[in-house]
C-alpha cells in the first residue's frame, strides 16, 4: 500500500483522499492555470479534508505545476493586454485571489516597472476607439481601471478640452 491509494476489494487500489484531492487538482490546472489560494478553496467546497488539500498543494508545487509567481506573471499580461488593469486594480485582483503580498508586490513591480505612462495610454486609446469623448468619463475609466491620480491627470492633460463654441454646438 502506498500513499495514492490503500487494498480495495478484489485486490485493486481504491484511491485515497489525498489521491483524489491532487486527481481534482491537477483537473483543475489542466483547464487554466490557479493561484494556490484558489485551488485550496476549489478542493475545500469538494469537501476535501484540509489534510488532502494540504497533500496536494504540497505535490503540486513540488512537480512545479502551481507556482503562484508564474501564474501571477502570467494573470499580469492578461489583464494588461486584454483588460488595460493599472497597478491599483492588479494588486487588488491578485489579492483578492489569495496571492500573498510578496509576490503580489513583485509581479506589479515587475509589470509596472517602468511607470504607468504606457498602459494608461493604452488604456485611453481603447476607451477613445469604443467612443468615449468626454475627459470626466475617461477620469472615472481610468481611476476603475486602478491607474493612480497622476497617470490620470497625464493622460488627461493630453486629450484637448473642448472649446466652448463647439459645447454650444452640441
């Protein structure tokens, strides 16, 4: 008998807890990559025990297939291609995933490394592509987007106000 399983009838292996807990696991991780935290919560509403989920984070990360700073790495250039996130809004998302807050502040120091200047362009680019026009909307875009006051009142100072006569025009 080892630790993946005990003598079930007939002489075949039934398979243990921790067994089943790292089976689920490694399905889980085969759909996207999970933070620990995540998996961990996963197993737990599976009604695993604490000591099966402990297993198979342990046998995990041991194989190398949940490691947080990678997947965080990884969440980072998701968000920053698809969804434009400043640092505000990334440190809140992997925290709220359970990422702890050494890797949490090294992956937005890695991401951010050189200042917020491009992703907030980027982020006003595509506002402005959808249709937005209006400074105040794009003030209230960007700080949902988590990027900090002064990248905002850059980015702004770039978008030329409009003139009064064309306010009147509209």
């Amino acid at each position: 008998m080892n630790d993946e399983g005990r003598q079930g009838h007939g002489g075949t292996q039934a398979p243990s807890p921790q067994g089943l807990a790292y089976a689920k696991a490694v399905e889980l991780l085969a759909m996207r990559p999970h933070f620990t935290a995540e998996i961990a919560s996963k197993l737990s509403r599976r009604r695993f025990s604490r000591d099966a989920i402990d297993s198979a984070v342990r046998r995990l990360e041991e194989a190398g297939y949940l490691d947080d700073l990678e997947a965080a790495r990884g969440f980072a250039r998701e968000r920053a291609a698809r969804s434009h996130w400043g640092p505000r809004r990334l440190r809140a998302e992997l925290s709220r995933r359970g990422v702890s807050s050494e890797v949490v502040d090294r992956v937005v120091g890695e991401r951010f490394a050189e200042g917020e200047a491009a992703a907030v362009r980027a982020a006003a680019s595509g506002w402005a592509r959808r249709g937005g026009h209006d400074r105040d909307s794009l003030a209230r875009h960007l700080d949902r987007r988590g990027f900090s006051k002064g990248a905002i009142v850059e980015i702004l100072a770039e978008f030329a106000p409009a003139t009064e006569s064309e306010d009147e025009e509209c």
